[in-house]
C-alpha cells in the first residue's frame, strides 16, 4: 500500500485528466486497435494483435496506478505551508557551501518534479537534507556527487 503523497491543485489535476483519458479515450482507441489486429487473420501468428494486447496490459496497469496514487493524494495548499521552515510547497533560496552558488527550488512531490523549472522532489536527497531546516541552517545532503552542504538564505511561497 502507497503511502500518503502530496501535490499542488495543478498536479492533482493533471493525474486525474490523465486517468480520464486513459479510462475513455484510450481504453477505446485501445478496443479498437484489438478489434482490427483481430480482423487481421491468425492470432497464433499475429504480432500486431500480441503488440496491441501487450500494450492494453500497461495501459492497465497505469490505470490501476493512478487509482492507487489518487486514493492516497493531499492537496497541499498555500495557507496551510508553514514558512518559518522548508515544508513541502515552500521555495527555497539555497547557497552552495562549496562553491557559493545561490539557488531556487520549490519542494513538490516526486510525480511533479522538474527540474528545468526549479521543481525538486521532497523525497529527493536535496529536498529530504532541506526539510524542516530555517533560514540560516545548513542541510548536510549525502548526494550521488558525495556529500554537499546547502545554506538556506530565504524561504517563500512562489
């Protein structure tokens, strides 16, 4: 059983318009793929039907998934974010020990990471090292580069 996971309205959103559409659209196009891989002839020899079939099984299974992570979704909304330490939700201005560089991250859940646009997991070494800590604290995060060491400079709801 999954435990509790934690998004933002949007994310929450995006789960459930994909589940949507996986449950109409795509089971549908999906029934139809079968249907004419069927028409086909032989299904002892028919690697188009055992592709379609095949691809039926995983689209299931991100059904079932989704149904999973939605039973156990929050939304975490902006009021409820505690700012006087890094939560979830909450962005946080870092500088690197190391080498000085400052940078920006907001904390999200693993399904909403991205990094391209400052969004970093909770559950990511960074996020876990930043979690709780106030503004002035170091976080030690163990990291696949090797241990690093982040100052939190501010923290923020953008």
């Amino acid at each position: 059983m999954a435990g509790i996971s934690y998004y933002t309205e949007e994310g929450l959103q995006n789960l459930k318009d994909e589940l949507q559409h996986l449950k109409t659209k795509g089971r549908s196009d999906m029934s139809k793929q079968i249907a004419e891989a069927r028409d086909k002839g032989d299904l002892s020899e028919n690697a188009e039907y055992d592709a379609a079939k095949d691809a039926q099984g995983m689209m299931e299974m991100r059904i079932a998934q989704l149904e999973a992570l939605l039973g156990n979704a929050r939304v975490m909304k902006d009021e409820n974010v505690d700012l006087s330490k890094v939560s979830i939700l909450s962005t946080v201005k870092i500088k690197n020990m190391k080498n000085g560089m400052e940078v920006k991250y907001t904390l999200v859940s693993e399904k909403e990471a991205d990094l391209k646009s400052g969004k970093i997991s909770y559950e990511s070494p960074i996020g876990k090292g930043l979690m709780n800590k106030k503004i002035g604290e170091v976080a030690e995060v163990i990291a696949p580069a090797g241990k690093m060491e982040f100052k939190v400079l501010d923290i923020t709801l953008e």
